[in-house]
C-alpha cells in the first residue's frame, strides 16, 4: 500500500504532496460549489419547485456565478465591530475545514491521502478549531443576533461533539486502528461486512450528531433565520460571508465523507472503480442530509442540549459497551 | 431563592425581521435567552383608514378594506358592506349572499393555509410554506377569475356583488373540494405528527378561558381555549344560519391548539362551501341599491367572523354619503396585546412559536 | 348649510327610524336599557345613567363619565348581567364633546349592550377601563392618540399609531393636516 509517510521526503516526493494537495483542493472547490447547486436542486425538487435553471444549461453554472457575486462584492466590516477579530474569524472558521479532507482515503490509491495514524482523532480534533472561528465572528460582528448565533452554535457544537466522538469509538475498537485507510480496510475483511451493520448504533448517534455539527436543519438553531437573522454571519459580506458558506460546505462533505469511510466501507465495492463507489457512497449521505434539510422544522434550544446529554450521550456510551461485550464474547 | 442573575440586555426585534410578519417591532429584555419582558411597537403600517374613510363615499372605501388584512380581503369587504346593509335595512339577492359566503369561506382556506405554511416556516420547516402555496394559488386563481384581482378583491358591493361568477366558475369550485380535502389530509398526516413540531408547540403559550375573555380574545384564539364562540353560529350574519358545519373549538389553548384549530376550521370552511354550490340559485347577484348610497343618521355596530377573529365595522352615520366616523375592530390589533403577557419567562426560541401562533397580519394591526 | 349641524342636533343614540312607526326591535331594547338603567340607579344613584335608547336594535346605555369605571365595572360583575366581554371602543368626535362607545357580550348570558359615556373636547379625560378589562389597552391607546382622550390610570398611555412628536389628533374633526409638515432645516420640505 502506497503511503506518504514511507516514503524519503525528496524534492520530488515534496513536489509530488503539493500537487497531490493542490489537486485534492481543486477538486473540492468544484464538488463544494456543485453541492450547493445539489442542494438546491435536490430541495427545490421536494418541494414542488424547479430550483435554479437560469445560469448554463440547467442552470449547472449558478453557483459559480453566485460565487463570482460574492467575490465582487464589497467587504463590509461594520464600524463598531471588532476588526482584527472580524477579518481573521471567518480564515479561523474555514482552514481547518479543509484541513480535515488531508486524512480522508478517497482512492484505494491513497496517493492523495496522508495516512495519518490518528486519522480519527485528527479530523475531530481540528474541526473543533471552527467553532472558535464561529463564536469570534459572532463576537466581533458587535451585533445581539450574530452574538447569540455565535453562542449557540458553540453550545451546540460543544455538546454534539461528545456524542460524535463516542459513537465513532465503537467503530475504533472493531478496526484496531484509528488509521481512516486501515479502517477502510478491515472492513473489507469484517465478518459482519461494513461497520453499518455491527455498528449501526453507533452509526444512528453519529448521523445525529453530524447533523447538529454542521448546524443543518432541524439542529439550525445557530442560524435560525426566523429567530436570528442570519446567526452568527448577520454582519458578513462578500467574500467573508463566503468563507463562512463554504467552511459549511465543506464540513458538510467533510463528514459525509467520514460516514463514507468509518461506517459504509469508503472506498469498497464491487465493479466501478474505487473513487466512483466513494463518490456514490458520499452522494447518498449528502442527499440525506438534503432530505432532513426539506423535511424537518427546528428544534428548540433547551430540547437540544437536552437530547445531546440525556440521549445521544448515554446511548453512545451503552454502545461502546455492547461493542465491548460483542468482541469479547464473538 | 437566591440565584444568579446575568446581565439583562434588550433585543430590539423587527421592524425589519425575517418573522415579524411585517413591519412589527417587538422590544424584548432578555435575561441569557429568557425574556423578561416584552413590549410589542406597532402603527408602523398605519395609513389612516378610519380617517380616510370620512372623506370617501360608502362604495369607494371597500378597496382600503382591501388593504387591512390582505390575506383574507373578501371577508373584509364584506364586514363593511354587510355593516352599510344593515344600517339600511338592505335585502341582498340570494345569489348574492351563496356567492359571498362561497368566496369569504375559501377565503378563510386560503388565510388558514397561509397560517399554517407561514407557522412552519417561523419554525424552521420550510417545504411546508411552499407547499400550501400551491393550493393557495388554485384559491387566487379562482378568485382571479371570479373579480379579476388575486390579492385586493375589491368584490362585494352594498346590496350584493360586483360579478356574477364567470361560466363554468361554480363547477370549478366543486372540483376543488375534493383535491383540497385531499391535500389537507396530506398535510396533516406530513406536519401534525412531527415530533419535533410537537414539542415545540404543545403547551406553549397558553392562554386560559378567562384571560381570553378579559383580553377580548377572538377567533381561533379565543376558541382554542375551548370557548365555544363563533359568530356565523353565534349571531348568524347573511345566511350563514342555513349551513350545518361544527364550531371548532380547542382544549388546552396552547400553540397546538391554535394551530389545529387552523386546520379543522379549513375542513368546516370547505363543508360549507360545498353545501352552498349544492343550493345557489339563479338570479341577479346585486339588488336594489340607490345611486348614491346614503346611511340614515344613527350608529351601528356589526361584526363577521374574520379569518383572524371578529371583525367588525362601527359606523356613525349623519345621514350623509359618507361616514361620520368609521371605526374598524381589527381582531389581529385586539388578539395582539396578549402577546407581551405570553412572552415573560418564555426563550427566544418559543417567542417566534408563540408570535405565529397569535397569527396577526400587520396590515390589519396597523390600519 | 344646516346639514353641517345635523350630527350635534341629532344625537347618534336615536333610533334609526324614529319617524316612522317605531320598531318594535327598537322599542324592546329601549325597554332592555330602561331595566338595566334601573339597575345600575339601584346601586350607584340617580346621576350615573344620563340617557337610554337603542344604537340600531342594541339597549344602549349612557353613563355620567366621573361613573364609567364603577358602572362597567358593576356591569362585569353583577351576577344579572356578566357583561364579561368587550368587543368594540370607539370614540368618535361628535364637535361638542368627544363620545366613548364601547359594545359589551355577555358570554354566559349571550346578551348584548352599548355602553358609552361623554366627555369634553378641550382637557378630554375619562378613567381608563384597562385596570377592568385587559384587552382594551391599546384601544384606549388608540383613543388617545387618535382623539386625544386621556386615560385617567392606564398603565402605559402613549401614542400607539403616530410618533411621539406627532401633532395633533387625527381622527378630531378640527384636525389640519398642515399642523405636521415634514421639515428639513426649518423649511418645509
């Protein structure tokens, strides 16, 4: 198996890591653009709707003509706000949401994937530097709606990561590895097959508890437009409101694709070529999330921490037992 | 008790906000996300109609009714054509009377479907807003035909209505019914079981049979809490008295309540609406009425059932063709000022719950 | 030119017909009045009830305006007659004085009666009825604003529809229009 980290760090092998990153990048701006498109299209088809269909052919060049408007336009920063921290907030929010796609095993090449053997702890550990990014820019908007929004969504994601981190847990101790590629791999080998099926508890938590991470309906509460406005990004224009909407994106496929890799057996399958089979793994849990998007109304606050500490929470735990019990006993 | 208290800071909500329903303001004192006081700021809609009454004959006021609560114009063209009939002794066609309850009562679908999508929508659930505006569409529609206007119907007339329904109109309706019923169903068994839907409005902002009664409460909002007042049963305007339907009353006066009441009320409406294309008879649609409509000196009072509650017209009249002074009841203004009452001790989160659940429509607020 | 005085001279509480052969609609709430008339004298005294009629086919009832909060107050109250909901207030500027008309439900007894009472144009004021029922705050808000009627304790008295620098009531018949010209700089925009 190709990995990164066997191989000499030579000036080739550098060159060879930047591409492989510039190219992973490239790619993901064009998937993350096009998921939006996804979104709208997928929801505006629920909902008895046509959805964009102006812009190129069935409107397939919407999103980038919304993100060309965005990058023209100009960038307010309000006058009372806090300027240093309201440039550098959305920057704070969106690097690690791309950082994050550097463990994620796309192929079962590998070639654009750093092995990391803490592949698990790594992507939970940086996705939480967003939330910092989120309650920065919702402080320094100087702005009551942007503030709350901003305080909730740490709330929120504070208390959905525990649930999101115990439910993968169980994943961790049948594979022996928090190594996302060995994890792909054992699962090809499971005598239960994918992780779905002797996980699927665990699996359940961590669907629920990625929703509320990526603040998507019905956890939106952060930017609930009826409540708030627009949360914690009221006060951002242009090309840093844009930030914002991507850093969403992206930990949109961020997480779907984690899904995909700890619970779906990533890149496994038969036939079609391990990027397709990826791909259409990740697409399917996207559209879900679309689903719940056109589907749900939102929850109230109380009720949201409550579910998180009195449900998920106990639930996660009582599946890492069983899994436990189950690989002691199996 | 001694606890810790934080800081109190005051949210100014509206007039520009995405739930307001309009240009209301709402200054809330929140204590973390809990209110502890509430005070709602409103006439930021106010256009003088009472005042621009005075100077306009009985006729050229109906299209300001229009403009009140424009999402249900026919019934409010009717609450003034029907105060100027009554002050007159005026004896209105049959015809006339099946057409107005026909088009008032899918008006009041219309209202209700609105309500129900704008609800879901204050809480977060989107598809159901674009949903009901499609049945509300065929409603428009219908009415476009009938009066040649979708949203300021500018319909009724004193003594009867402006048009007759078009050919073919009348088995149009009919055939709506049945795809509305239908459609309802369909909502109900897609939103009134949803989980997270229930929890918030089950319970929230509850309103008691006496404070309804004290607050002058009307409508859905004063029957939620199981008073049984309706005025097409309780004081039977036009013909309102030759149609079998159930007064829907509620149990508990929260949130759900209200909502629920929206829904079965729209089945009532439909009843009715059925029973009045099975007996509408033939004939002119607008009787005997003078020129120059003139109202004998007096005062009079009368109020309909309104898509939002009572909806009355308080005329003083010194027998001129205009009115000395026109006073509206507006059910969303009066159904308002229970609000800031709801509001203490609720969060943030609960007060967009609790403000669409009073279901007010600014145009009417605000006159 | 006389049609001018017709509102002062004909007071709006007349019956609507009262040329022709009365109504006996009429005639039975006049009556329904009369009883509730002695009813209110019973307990308050001889000066609280100015006048009695029908406003269309309702008992209308006028009461001296020092009595108002007692007397609707007793109205609520008093197990004969539970008028227990308001459904209208109105004033209306009649150029003499200003009237404030409010219509009263009996919810228990489905019954139902106009009860109004006067008050001079120039320093109006009336004792506020919101301590008595809850729901006509902003009518009496509105009132104020509209009509310049001041509330004598209600809670939160403050112009509802205009701003506060409004000038002027709208809704008096003396009212210009020229009083709130927009200014810009001290001229008139």
């Amino acid at each position: 198996m190709f990995s990164w980290q066997t191989q000499p760090l030579t000036g080739l092998n550098f060159i060879g890591m930047v591409i492989g990153a510039v190219v992973v990048l490239a790619i993901l701006l064009l998937v993350v653009m096009y998921l939006i498109f996804f979104l709208r299209k997928v929801v505006a088809w629920m909902q008895n709707r046509i959805g964009p269909n102006r812009v190129g052919p069935w409107g397939l060049f919407q999103s980038m003509a919304d993100v060309l408007k965005l990058l023209l336009k100009e960038d307010i920063v309000p006058a009372k706000a806090d300027r240093a921290l309201f440039l550098v907030a959305p920057i704070i929010a969106f690097v690690p949401a791309f950082t994050v796609l550097a463990v994620i095993p796309y192929t079962a090449g590998h070639i654009f994937t750093a092995g990391l053997n803490i592949g698990v702890l790594f992507y939970i550990a940086l996705s939480s530097i967003t939330i910092l990014g989120i309650v920065l820019g919702g402080w320094a908007s100087n702005n009551k709606y942007s503030l709350v929004g901003g305080l909730r969504s740490a709330a929120q994601m504070i208390s959905y990561e525990i649930p999101l981190g115990m439910s993968v847990l169980g994943v961790v101790m049948l594979a022996g590895s928090l190594n996302l590629t060995t994890i792909v791999q054992q699962q090809a080998t499971d005598r239960f097959g994918w992780y779905i099926i002797p996980q699927i508890i665990g699996f359940v938590v961590f669907m629920i508890a990625a929703v509320a991470e990526l603040n998507q309906t019905p956890f939106d509460l952060p930017e609930a437009e009826s409540e708030l406005v627009a949360g914690y990004f009221t006060e951002y224009t242009g090309f840093r409101f844009a930030f914002y909407m991507l850093t969403e994106f992206v930990y949109l496929f961020a997480i779907s694709a984690l899904a995909t890799t700890l619970f779906l057996g990533g890149w496994l399958g038969p036939w079609l070529p391990s990027w397709l089979w990826f791909a259409i793994k990740t697409s399917a849990v996207i559209f879900f999330m679309f689903w719940l998007r056109a589907t749900m109304p939102r929850l109230r606050v109380d009720k949201l921490m409550g579910f998180a500490w009195k449900v998920l929470i106990p639930v996660a735990l009582f599946n890492i037992l069983l899994t436990g019990l189950l690989s002691l006993l199996v | 008790m001694e606890t810790l208290h934080s800081e109190e800071m005051i949210l100014n909500i509206g007039p520009q906000h995405p739930s307001t329903h309009g240009v209301f303001r709402l200054v809330v004192t929140i204590d973390g996300e809990q209110i502890v006081a509430a005070d709602p700021v409103v006439g930021y809609l106010h256009r003088g109609t009472e005042k621009l009454a005075e100077s306009l004959q009985y006729t050229q006021i109906i299209p300001y009714t229009d403009r009140l609560d424009y999402v249900a114009a026919m019934l409010n063209n009717y609450a003034l054509v029907h105060t100027v009939e009554y002050a007159m002794d005026l004896e209105i066609p049959e015809r006339a009377e099946y057409l107005r309850v026909i088009v008032m009562e899918l008006n009041r679908v219309a209202s209700h479907l609105l309500f129900v999508g704008a609800y879901l929508l204050d809480l977060g659930a989107m598809s159901p807003f674009l949903y009901v505006f499609q049945e509300r569409e065929m409603i428009v529609q219908l009415f476009n035909e009938i009066c040649g206007a979708r949203l300021t119907y500018n319909y009724m007339r004193v003594g009867g209505v402006k048009w007759d329904a078009p050919p073919g109109w009348l088995a149009k309706v009919r055939d709506f019914l049945p795809h509305m019923r239908e459609k309802l169903k369909m909502y109900d068994a897609l939103i009134s079981g949803n989980e997270i839907f229930l929890s918030r409005v089950r319970g929230m902002g509850v309103i008691t049979q006496e404070e309804a009664v004290a607050y002058s409460l009307s409508g859905i909002n004063l029957r939620s809490t199981g008073l049984r007042f309706d005025l097409r049963k309780k004081r039977p305007y036009g013909i309102y008295d030759k149609f079998a339907f159930d007064v829907v009353v509620g149990q508990n006066g929260d949130c759900f309540d209200r909502y629920w009441c929206h829904f079965l009320e729209m089945e009532q409406s439909l009843n009715i609406v059925e029973q009045a294309l099975e007996s509408i008879p033939d004939g002119p649609v607008l009787g005997k009425v003078p020129k120059l409509i003139r109202i004998p000196a007096g005062e009079y009072y009368t109020s309909i059932e309104g898509a939002r509650g009572e909806l009355g017209v308080y005329i003083v009249s010194d027998g001129k063709d205009k009115p000395y002074r026109m006073k509206l009841r507006r059910p969303s203004f009066v159904n308002l000022q229970i609000l800031s009452k709801l509001l203490i001790g609720q969060n943030m989160a609960n007060m967009i719950a609790i403000l669409g659940a009073v279901d007010i429509v600014l145009g009417e607020v605000d006159a | 030119m006389s049609e001018e005085k017709k509102p002062a001279a004909a007071p709006a509480a007349k019956p609507a017909k009262a040329a022709a052969p009365p109504d006996p609609r009429v005639v039975a709430a006049t009556a329904l009045a009369d009883e509730i008339r002695a009813s209110i004298e019973a307990r308050h005294g001889a000066g609280a009830v100015e006048e009695t009629g029908a406003a269309k086919t309702i008992p209308m009832i006028r009461i001296a305006p020092d009595k108002w909060r007692d007397v609707v107050t007793f109205l609520r109250d008093s197990e004969d007659h539970r008028y227990d909901y308001v459904e209208l207030m109105a004033g209306t500027d009649y150029k003499d004085y200003i009237e404030l008309v409010i219509y009263l439900y009996s919810m228990k007894r489905d019954a139902y009666i106009t009860v109004k009472t006067r008050t001079p144009r120039d320093a109006a004021s009336l004792p506020s009825l919101t301590p008595v029922f809850p729901g006509v705050n902003w009518e009496e808000r509105e009132v104020y604003d509209l009509l310049g009627v001041h509330f004598e304790g209600h809670p939160d008295l403050r112009r509802i529809m205009m701003w506060d620098e409004w000038k002027g009531y709208p809704l008096r018949k003396d009212y210009s229009d020229f009083d709130n010209i927009p200014t810009r700089g001290g001229e008139p925009r």
